[in-house]
C-alpha cells in the first residue's frame, strides 16, 4: 500500500513535526483577541445660564454594568421603608383625624398642600382641625366670624339648649368658611403641637441614607466597571473595557457652572476594537435644576 506524504515525513522527519506542535501552541493569539477590548474616551463641558460653555475639570466619572436608576430600584427592594400606616395609628390624634391623613397621605400639617387637601366637612367634623379655625379667626369676632351664643352652664344644667346652639353656631362657622376660604390661611399655624410631619420626615430620610448606602454596596460589589475622572481640560478615558452595554455616569456628583447642576446617566455600547468618543454637556446632562 502506497503511504501518504505526510506518513512518510513523520517517518522520515519526527522531531521536525513535534517543533511544529510546539510552535502552535506558544505562539502569539490572533490580531483579533488583542483588539477584542474597547476604548471610552469623552469629552465634558457645562454652560451656566446666559454663560459660556466651562470645562469640567478632575470630576469623577463612573462606568456601570447597569443604569443607576436600576441599581437603585434594586436597593430599595432590598431596604425596608417606614410603615406610614403604623406611623400614623400611634398618633396621640383623633380616629376621624389619623383616618383623613391615611386617605389623603398628608402627614405635614402645614402649607399650601395641606391647606389644599381641606374640604369644608372635615374640618368641621374633625375635631383638631375646627378648633384649629376658630382660633384662627377668633381675632375676625365681630368683623364677620359668628360669635358664640351658647352658654357654659348649660352644658350641664341644659343639655338640650347647648346641642341645639351649638349645631346652629358651627352652621354659621360652616357658612363664613365657605364664603371666605381666605380664611384657612393660617390655620396650620394652630396645629404646630400636633403637627407629624416633623418626625415622618425624619423616618423618610433616614430611609433614603439607608436607600444611598445600599446603592452604593451594589455599585461597588457587583456593577462597577471602572471610575475615572476628568484632566484639567475636561478629558477622561476609559481603556481595555469589554465589549458590551454600559452606563457612564457620575452618579450623585454633580458638576456645577454657575446656576446649572448637572448628572449625567448615559447608556454606550461599546464594540471590539471600537474607541468611541463622546461629548458630555447640558443637552445630554439627566439633571438640569
């Protein structure tokens, strides 16, 4: 039987084939692996208003294997917020008051939105809030307010006249009030004493900051690629990055020009090979106060 080329050189030749296997196998990698990283180069600038555009210089920029807001979605999942609800029941107020705070989900008792949230019939039937406006307009007696007709002793010595008065008084409170809503003006001023509003923030803060650190333990533990941060020209780069959907962002950092705060939480798809070059500004800015 007749033997093939390569038969015979591996007879004839057997360590010129072994040099061969080597060589393989330490050789370099193909062109192709070398350049299978990418390249983020960007330029960042922001513009005050009615000023020139300003670099943004030695600002930390970050490089996430997923957008913020996501990251933040997940921390939150992961923090227990404050029950309001429980908040609420632990009140030192009355049923019909915790009851319209829990369906209208004002808790601060002060302001144009509280005041807003009134309606004539609950401050007539919660007790806290009509005594609230009839101190408030006690100083209106006798330019308008109704003034009281009842008398002390009867509440005791006369029961029915003292119901019958007292309904035919808060009519007339109820008919002032609807005629001058003006007149709500200051009432939060009266409930200062009973006002939550104070501690309920103080709950949702502190579940913010615990909202902030969890965040940022994802950041770091999972979704960080890289951190940067701008030259004294506004430059920065990210090199050797894997192909692949990215966020570059500077999280909570904003940069600052005059009036203008800027974030920015720009999604980039980045290819082998590919150094793609951005320019960061105000038009792309994801915060503009």
């Amino acid at each position: 039987m007749k033997s093939t080329s390569v038969s015979s050189n591996t007879r004839l030749f057997p360590g010129l084939v072994l040099a061969g296997v080597l060589a393989c196998l330490v050789s370099p990698l193909p062109t192709l692996s070398q350049g299978a990283t990418a390249t983020l180069e960007f330029f960042v600038q922001a513009t005050p208003s009615g000023g020139r555009p300003e670099k943004v210089m030695q600002h930390p920029f970050y490089l996430l294997r997923q957008s913020l807001a996501e990251i933040e979605r997940l921390a939150r999942g992961q923090t227990s917020a404050p029950d309001r609800d429980a908040f609420i029941n632990d009140l030192s107020l009355s049923d019909e008051l915790k009851e319209w705070i829990k369906r209208t989900s004002v808790v601060d008792l002060r302001g144009d939105h509280f005041r807003q949230a009134l309606t004539t019939d609950y401050i007539m039937a919660v007790e806290e809030l009509r005594a609230a406006y009839l101190a408030t307009n006690m100083s209106m007696i006798g330019l308008g307010f109704p003034r009281p007709k009842v008398k002390l002793s009867d509440r005791t010595k006369n029961p029915e006249r003292w119901e019958r008065r007292q309904t035919k008084y808060w009519e007339k409170v109820r008919s002032y009030l609807e005629l001058h809503p003006e007149s709500l003006q200051h009432l939060d001023e009266q409930l200062l004493d009973l006002n939550p509003g104070q501690e309920w923030a103080k709950l949702e803060w502190q579940h913010e900051r615990a909202v902030r650190r969890e965040t940022e333990r994802l950041i770091y533990s999972r979704f960080l690629v890289g951190r940067t941060e701008t030259s004294l020209q506004g430059f920065a780069r990210f090199n050797a990055v894997p192909p692949g959907r990215y966020w570059l962002t500077n999280l909570w950092k904003e940069a600052r020009a005059g009036d203008v705060r800027l974030r920015w939480e720009l999604p980039v798809e980045l290819r082998p090979g590919q150094t793609l070059t951005l320019e960061l500004n105000n038009a792309n800015a994801r915060y503009q106060p």
